[in-house]
C-alpha cells in the first residue's frame, strides 16, 4: 500500500490539474488571442500530448484505487461509504473521459485535418462541455476523498 497511495494521488493531480489549467486558464486566453484555425490546432496539439497522460493516470487510479479498497478494506464490502462515492465518482469521470477521446475528440481531429473549422468549433465546444463537467466531479471527489473519514462519509 505504501506506493499505492502516492501513485493515486499523483496520478489524480496530474489528470484534474491538468483539465483545471486547461478549462479555467489556457481556454479563455486561447479564445480572446487566436482565430478559430489557430485556435483549434492549438488544441488538437494540446489534446495530443494530454491525452495519452491521462489515459495513464486512468489506469494508475483504476489500479491503485481497487488494490487499495481489497488491499485495506478487503473489498467494497469492508469499504466505507466515502470510498464507494469515490469509486462511483472515478468511474463517472473515467467514462466521460473515454467518450471525449473516442467521440468528439476524433471529430476534432478530423475537422482541423480537414479544414473544416465549424465542424471542430462544434466539437471543441462539446469538449469543453464535458471537461469542465469532469473539472467539477474531479474537484469534489478529491474533496470527498480528503474528507470523507471525517466527515462519517
């Protein structure tokens, strides 16, 4: 468990602080600097190179997070209620993970190569839908998981 921990943690800063940097601080400047073709290569480079980390931290939280809960609770049985929202929340998040990548993702990609700048304005819209979603359940799982022991959670 002893590496378990700060691998999870790690893993989680990276992925969340990652979305929060880029919803609340890249996004809006990105927006008021640059054109939409700008604009949008911009982010289908910064995608690219955020993406494969995240796809790593989803399987480094997966795996920590489901040894820690059989490791120290002996299964979700055994697990307190905050783990089972943390769990619930990191799944959540994961799945809206998978869908920006595969779905509008793609599409974005697909319209910069393309040229086709309203069609990758529609799909970085709906990106920046669904990261700031998953900015939001990231934030309050990982205040879930700081306080949930003390809050009898």
């Amino acid at each position: 468990m002893g590496l378990a921990i700060p691998l999870h943690v790690l893993a989680v800063v990276i992925w969340v602080g990652g979305m929060f940097f880029a919803y609340l601080v890249l996004r809006p400047v990105a927006a008021s600097q640059l054109e939409p073709p700008a604009r949008l290569t911009l982010w289908v480079g910064v995608f690219g190179r955020f993406f494969p980390w995240v796809w790593v931290c989803v399987l480094t939280i997966l795996g920590s997070g489901l040894g820690m809960v059989f490791g120290v609770f002996a299964g979700f049985a055994g697990s307190p209620l905050y783990v089972h929202v943390m769990f619930g929340l990191g799944i959540v998040m994961m799945l809206i993970f998978m869908h920006v990548f595969f779905a509008p993702y793609g599409r974005l990609k697909r319209a910069v190569a393309a040229q086709d700048w309203p069609a990758g304005g529609k799909a970085l819209a709906q990106i920046r839908v669904l990261v700031g979603i998953n900015t939001s359940i990231g934030l309050f799982t990982i205040a879930i998981a700081s306080a949930g022991k003390y809050l009898a959670l």
